[in-house]
C-alpha cells in the first residue's frame, strides 16, 4: 500500500489542467509527479512545461519564490500508476471529462492509497457522489474544480461528497491556499457548482437578448467586458448591490421592487438553436475568425491579460 507523505503531489493526466496543477504545486514549492498512460506524453509535457515557465519568468510573471530551475526541478514524470503513487500526499486528477473512465481511475487508486491521501478530482460539473460512489476511501474524496486557465485564474471550488470528512476539506483549502489559489467550499454538492450555475445564468439571459434582437452579439459583450466584468473584476455580485446604496439593506428597500419585476420577464431555458448560434458565429468571427491560428493567438491574448489583472489585484489588495 502507498504511503503518504506532505508535501509530495501527483497530478493524474498531463493536458492543459494537468500541466497548469503541476506548475501550480511547483510554485508552491511542492514536490510534484505528472503522470500519464504513454510515457512520451509526460515528456511531451514536461518539455511544454519547460518552455512556459521559461517564458514566464523572462516576462518577470512566474508565480512563486522559487526560479524556474528550482520550481522544474521538483517535476517529475510517470507513466507507472503504481510508483506515481507512492509517496503522495495529495492526488490531482486531470483526466478527460468522462465519468466512467473517471471512475475508472478512483477505483483503481482506492485500491492502492492509504488513509491519509487526499483523493480529488478537476472536474466542471461531475457530481463527487457520482464520480466517488462506492470507494472504500470516500472521506478522502472530493471535487477540486479550477477555473482554466489555472495559472492564471486562481479560483477554486472545493465541492465534498457527501461523506468527505471536515479534515479533508479542511486540509484542501489549505493547500491551495497556500499554492495561491482562491479556494472557495461549496457547502453540498449541486449540479454546475458556483462558478458554472452563474456562468449558466448569464449566458441563457445573454442568448435570450441577442436571439430576441434586443442587442447585438458584439455590444453583449460589451456589457460585460466594458461594464459588469469591470466590477466583477474586484468585486462580486453582492458586494456590489452593497456599496451601490447604503448598504444591503438599503439596496434591497430602493430596488427590491424593480429587481423582481424584471426577473419575471426572463424567457425559458434557450435551446441554443442553429439559426442563432450561426448568428453568434458571424459576429464572433468578425474580430476572431474561428480557425486554430486566430483562436490560438486570442487565447494567447486572454491570458496575457489575466496575467496582468492578477498581478493589479495582487498589489491592489496588499495596500
């Protein structure tokens, strides 16, 4: 059986999420192993790896106490389930979004952990009981759900089974704490979660206005991007109705009224027909052709300026 140790990481799957995790840990000074099932997609991997920290750090944008020499230094690569296990106090896993095959992997590590691992899962929107159903370690389990890209975007969600022990909540919010990630606990398991209910929630009203004609798909999102994306930037939907009156309290009595009337004028659930997805697509594709290149170079740009919005929050919230 495998013991565990704090401070050593496996990361289960070496795409994006994977890689991102593996940097993560390493900034935080954890020792990390990348495991995948071929041998040369770890080294494909650790190779990407390599080349982005070096880039980062050239643009002084590393995250971390620890150079890039130092933080590669404590990457790893497996392709051995068996021994990527051994000695792991923490399991990332990174698999594709199937819930079989997620199942699959939880099975088999159940199998060959100890006690005290803390088992947890990167999936958006699989239930823990679904993906944990059944596991002789089910305390140990729960969802840890970044926002892609990881790197760049520190929110995660803890989301428990419901039999995940308090420790093992406990204890995940810690870590990623202290690796720099904005944990957040879900307090029961619920389809979507926070993040995508409320990412739901925008896209179904922002597909009713466009789809209805009241605004066009490229002024939506400005709506977003100009304005409300601007606050939320800082600060949440709650805050905000907080400091836009005097107080919460206040808020609620001035617009209580207006708030509930417009509420009950919200259409059903959009089916995302083909005629207006067709519609989205043109406008999107003004500014963003939907060819890899384009869509690689404005992926490039997003995170550009995530990077940048990080570093402003980091310093706004120090002073």
């Amino acid at each position: 059986m495998a013991s565990s140790e704090p401070g050593d990481v496996l990361i289960l799957g070496s795409g994006l999420i994977g890689r991102s995790w593996a940097m993560l840990f390493a900034s935080g000074g954890f020792k990390v192993k990348l495991y995948d099932i071929e041998q040369q997609q770890v080294t494909n991997a650790l190779e990407t790896i390599r080349k982005e920290m070096k880039i980062l750090e050239q643009s002084d944008s590393l995250r971390g106490s620890l150079s890039s020499e130092e933080q590669l230094s404590l990457i790893s690569g497996c392709s051995n389930i068996q021994a990527a296990v051994e000695g792991a106090g923490h399991i990332q896993e990174c698999i594709p979004e199937n819930l079989e095959l997620k199942k699959k992997i939880f099975a088999q590590l159940d199998q060959i952990v100890d006690d005290k691992v803390v088992l947890s899962s990167s999936t958006s929107c699989l239930l823990p009981s679904k993906l944990f159903a059944g596991l002789a370690h089910v305390k140990q389990c729960l969802v840890v759900h970044p926002v892609n890209p990881p790197y760049y975007v520190p929110l995660v969600e803890l989301v428990p089974h419901p039999e995940t022990a308090p420790a093992t909540m406990d204890r995940t919010y810690a870590l990623m704490r202290k690796i720099g990630q904005s944990p957040v606990r879900i307090m029961k398991e619920i389809d979507g979660f926070a993040l995508n209910r409320l990412q739901y929630a925008i896209i179904g009203e922002a597909w009713r206005l466009v789809e209805e004609g009241i605004v066009s798909p490229s002024d939506l999102d400005l709506v977003m991007s100009d304005g409300l994306g601007m606050r939320y930037a800082f600060i949440g939907p709650l805050e905000t109705m907080h400091l836009n009156a005097e107080g919460m309290l206040n808020y609620c009595d001035r617009y209580r009224e207006g708030m509930k009337r417009v509420l009950k004028t919200f259409g059903p659930i959009p089916d995302f027909s083909r005629a207006t997805t067709e519609k989205v697509n043109q406008a999107m594709c003004v500014n963003v052709p939907d060819d890899p290149e384009h869509l690689g170079a404005r992926r490039q740009w997003r995170d550009e300026c995530l990077l940048r919005l990080a570093k402003l929050k980091r310093q706004m919230q120090s002073q």
